[in-house]
C-alpha cells in the first residue's frame, strides 16, 4: 500500500485502527510492517498497539483529545476535572485528559497528550453522553453532574465542605450548568452514602452563595 492510498482510505479520519486495512490483497504481516515504516518516517503516530494516528502536516483533521481518549482504552467516557473543565466549571487548566472506566485503570503519554483513565464499578458507569465535536469527531462525556459526583467518588474526603469550596466553581456557572434535580437522581441511582454527603454540601454550598450575592 502506498502513502496516498492510505489517506484516501482514511478520508480524514484522523485515528484508525490496522483492521480497516486488511481487507485488501495485502498480507497481515507486510501491512504492519508499513505501518511501522511510517511510523519511523514521522507520518504516523502509534499511540498503543492497534491505534494509529496521522502525523502532521500530512493529517487534514486535528484529533480532538476526548475522541482520542475513547478511543484509547473502552469503554470509558472522559469525565472529572477534564469534563468539569470542559463545561468551564472550574478554572485551572488540565494537563492530562481523565476518564473513567470498568476495566483497568491506565495511563497513557503520547505525542497527542496524557490520557489517564479511573476504575469505577459497573454500578457508577453512567450519566455520560455523546458529544460531537467539528469534523465528524464524537465522545462519550460524562454529563456535568456526574462529573462532579465521579470526582467526589474517587477523591478522599471529598464529601467534606472544604472539597466543595476548593473546587473553585463560580455560582453562577454551577447554577447554570449542573441541575440539582439531576445531580441528586445520580446520586439516589448510586445508592453511595459518600456521593448523598457530596451532593449535599455542593447544594449547600450553592445556596449559601446565593444568599450571600443577593444580600450584598
């Protein structure tokens, strides 16, 4: 297989995995020893065994980091700072892309960014929706309650009034973005007393907010 035929192959599809190329007349063995070729040229990126990017400037769409992620290790769905972050419910930049996921937990660093992915139980994979990006991409993205609730799920102590108010969230953000009626159906779906304790303080805390603003 030629360089052009592959980008002709991938139509801008900027990930792909070496299944979508064997359906040729090419052998298994001659089509990943191209891949590795062009991968020690620099046109493409192996991002872990069995997924590849295109490099720049030969790719025409820039991968977006949570496709990226859903594509790295499933099923997940990106969530927890890097999904807070996201809604801009808090300020601070993130420097790796987390998820969680029912499998392993993994860290991955590539070229296209760090990516780490939490264990949850099967019971707590939920709340997440997909998301379409420009240029096609999708991901799954924890929805803003939930990403709260994972947070608090995976951090110690979390369900503590100083974890609310060291999130930073500005209230009116928070009250735009995060619905209480939602949060507190995931938390009753859970059935986690710590997540009942977390959801409480934030709401607590948002009123308390409120009150103060409106009293200036």
């Amino acid at each position: 297989m030629k360089w052009s035929q592959l980008l002709e192959m991938l139509d801008g599809q900027p990930i792909f995995e070496p299944a979508m190329l064997l359906a040729g007349e090419d052998s298994s063995a001659s089509t990943y020893r191209q891949l590795a070729r062009w991968v020690e040229a620099g046109k493409l990126i192996q991002l872990r065994r069995g997924l590849y990017a295109v490099a720049h400037p030969f790719n025409t769409v820039r991968p977006h980091p949570f496709m990226v992620a859903g594509r790295l290790h499933w099923p997940s769905y990106v969530s927890l700072q890097s999904a807070l972050a996201w809604y801009g419910l808090i300020p601070e930049s993130v420097p790796a892309v987390t998820s969680v996921t029912t499998r392993r937990p993994m860290t991955w660093q590539t070229t296209l960014g760090a990516f780490r992915f939490r264990h949850v139980k099967t019971g707590l994979f939920s709340g997440y929706r997909e998301v379409r990006f420009e240029n096609g991409q999708t991901a799954f993205v924890a929805e803003p309650e939930k990403a709260l609730l994972d947070l608090c799920h995976l951090t110690p102590g979390a369900d503590s009034e100083e974890f609310i108010t060291e999130l930073r969230f500005d209230p009116e953000t928070a009250g735009g973005v995060i619905d209480p009626e939602r949060l507190l159906h995931l938390t009753q779906e859970s059935g986690s007393p710590k997540l009942g304790r977390c959801a409480d303080r934030y709401l607590a805390w948002l009123e308390a907010e409120r009150s103060g603003r409106e009293s200036v």
